[in-house]
C-alpha cells in the first residue's frame, strides 16, 4: 500500500436506467438486465433515453439551469451525486479539488440552422443572409454554451469545486486520458482529491448526425452490442447519461475517515493505426499490459457496437480464455466521452460488492463466478483510442 493509492471514493451515474449508484446497482444485477429504448423519435435509429430528472436536487438555482444545455445540466447533476456519495461536499475540500472533465461541443440551434437553410434557397446574397442572422437569431449565449469546458465552468459555479480544471475533447479517448489524468496526477503526490468524469446528451438531431455522417449507427431494432455483426447500419446505438468519480489518494481517504469502493490501477491507453495495424493484436497486446492473462476475470467492456471496433476486441478477449466479457452499452447505450469513466464506476461497484454482473447477452457473453477483487475496465473507441484500467479491491 502507498499513501498515494488511488482510490474511488464516490460515484454519480446517470443512463436511461435511472440516476445514482443503487439504482445501476439493482438494474444491472437483475437476473435479466433490460435496456431502455426509444425507436420511434428517431427512427430509424434507436436510443438509450434520459429517465425523468429534478435538476433542482442537485443545481439549485433555477437562473443556473436555463443557461445550461442539457448535457451540461446532465453532467453538472452526475458531479453532484458523486460529490455527495463521497460525502466530499464541503467547502473547504471542494475548494481544493480538482477537476478533469470530458466533454464534446455543444448542441445547435436545429431552429436557427434550418431557418438559415430555408432562407437560403430563396436568396443569392448570402452573405448578408449571414449578417443579419448574426444580428436576430445567434446571441453571443448560444456560442457560450457550445463550448467544451462550460461543464467544468458549471460545475465549479454549482458545485464550487475551484481547484485546477483541464477539459479534454475526442470521444472515448477523452474519457481515457480524463481518467488516466486524474489518476497520474494523484499517483505523483500533485492532487490529493479529484473530481473526474463525462457526460453525453444524444437526444439531438445534430448529435446523431456526427456518428451517421460515418456510417456508424445502427438502423436495425435494438440487439446487444456483440449481436450487430451484418445488421443494417453500423452497429452503433447512442444513449444518454453521465458518469463522475471521486478520485482520492489513500492518505487523504484515510485523514477523513472515507472508506473506498475500490483501487483504480494504472490506466493504459492507446491509439492503434487501425488503417495499417491489426486492431485485435493491438487490444490483445494493451489487455495484457493491463494484466489479463488466462486467470478468471470479469472484464466490463465499453464496446460500442461499431462493426470493425468491437468485432476486434470480442476477438482479442475470445483469445483469452478467461475473461468474461460485459459489453454494458448494451443496456445503457453508447455514452461518447463518459463511455470509460462509466466502465470504470461499474468496475468499481463489482469489485466494491464483492460480485459479479449477470450476463447482458445470453447468446455471447460468458457466465463468471469467480472473484471480484480485480477487474477490467476497457473502452475501444467506435473509431479511434483505446484505453483500459485494473479496478482492485481497495483493502
């Protein structure tokens, strides 16, 4: 043991299947663990949903809520239910956190774009269509909100965490080098306390318009994430949610008498020239400086579905005889920037609990009964980055 372990102190989720760490706890544990969809808003495309949430629980002040879109009301409200959980939220403490968030840009104005895009057809002076767009419709706020690192701003303001903030912006690997950040800067003695996380709204037309553009979405009704291979589409099925940590180090902990859920280990992460390489050996090649080696273990895989993406890494864990493999946007959905923090907040819980997720695809994932004093937590990115980290037994 070090005084500088890093150790998961709180935790705040929320995914279509509630808010908080019993309600995933529950869910997940069922003996049939159900998704949430929605196939007609969107159709043809499928998504994991926001459940019904009382901001005000978390972000009291009503003027805080409106100027915030809703993914970051969504991670404001997931930071607050980790601060809360670690029983962290005192003034004092909060005031020398610090913070490392994952975030993508912002949601459009889908009124503003298309009464532009109408009013184009119609007009050859364009560019003073632009202007006097500039002047009417798009206010100084609307660009204030698509920033990146308002979340973080948010969360300060709402939460008054004002210790350093660093955001990071590309999909899953954002999420990895969030997490890997916090972590290295615990380890090093530079932090002592830190709040880490993401959060994704995909209940936005432009939103799924990024992962389309590429071909990555599914067209086909739901299927777990393994069972996609051929169907129309991509693979990929998004979902709304958020997901937050309380990184400690063990002597902070331990000064405040806070017991752990579990010991993040290190984090290793990737970015394999999938154009060139072979993206199977690569995963099997960062699994194993993780750790994995043919000895039981239940790994909790943030697979999104993508054909290429996942087919791999069901081919490098299949390769490794003991790895049972729970593939969680099977429920939940894809989750963007908070796909590894919520892999690693799942870890946390089965290694905390002392137990294993019953099987989210019968067809294709093992069963486990081994122990869950270790487990992996892994996120292949849909198409680029790939990250995975040891969740250990704290004690």
């Amino acid at each position: 043991m070090s005084p500088n372990d890093v150790l998961i102190t709180g935790i705040g989720l929320v995914s279509a299947l509630g808010e908080g760490v019993d309600a995933h706890w529950q869910k997940l544990t069922a003996d049939r663990p159900q998704p949430v969809t929605d196939a007609e808003r969107f159709a043809p495309y499928v998504v994991h949903p926001l459940p019904a949430i009382d901001w005000g629980l978390q972000i009291a002040k009503r003027g805080d809520q409106r100027q915030m879109e809703t993914w970051q009301r969504l991670g404001t409200y997931a930071a607050g239910l980790a601060l809360d959980d670690a029983a962290i939220k005192d003034e004092a403490l909060c005031a020398t956190m610090d913070m490392v968030v994952a975030a993508g840009g912002g949601e459009r104005d889908e009124a503003v774009d298309s009464g532009i895009l109408e009013a184009s057809a119609a007009r050859n002076d364009r560019g003073v269509l632009l202007n006097e767009k500039l002047t009417t419709d798009l206010r100084p706020t609307l660009f204030l909100a698509q920033l990146s690192n308002l979340l973080a701003g948010n969360i300060s303001i709402v939460h008054k965490v004002t210790g350093s903030s660093r955001t990071f912006m590309g999909e899953e690997g954002a999420g990895v080098a969030a997490v890997e950040t916090a972590a290295a800067r615990i380890r090093s003695g530079q932090s002592s306390h830190m709040l880490v996380g993401g959060a994704f709204q995909t209940e936005h037309h432009d939103m799924l318009l990024g992962y389309e553009l590429a071909g990555y979405l599914h067209r086909s009704p739901w299927a777990p994430v393994w069972q996609r291979q051929g169907a129309e589409g991509g693979g990929l099925i998004s979902g709304s949610g958020a997901a937050f940590l309380v990184l400690e180090s063990r002597e902070h902990a331990e000064k405040r008498g806070r017991k752990a859920y579990a010991q993040l280990g290190t984090v290793f992460s990737d970015r394999i020239r999938r154009q060139k390489d072979d993206l199977a050996s690569g995963i099997a090649a960062l699994a194993a400086r993780a750790g994995v080696a043919d000895k039981p273990m239940l790994a909790i895989s943030g697979a999104s579905g993508a054909h290429a993406a996942t087919a791999a890494e069901k081919q490098a864990f299949d390769a490794t005889s003991g790895v049972s493999l729970r593939g969680f946007s099977s429920i939940v959905g894809h989750l963007k920037e908070a796909q590894f923090p919520f892999a690693v907040a799942l870890a946390a819980l089965a290694v905390h609990n002392r137990a294993a997720y019953p099987v989210f695809d019968a067809e294709v994932e093992k069963p486990f009964d081994g122990e869950t004093g270790s487990v992996l937590a892994t996120a292949v990115g849909y198409h680029q980055f790939e990250g995975m980290a040891r969740v250990v037994a704290a004690d």
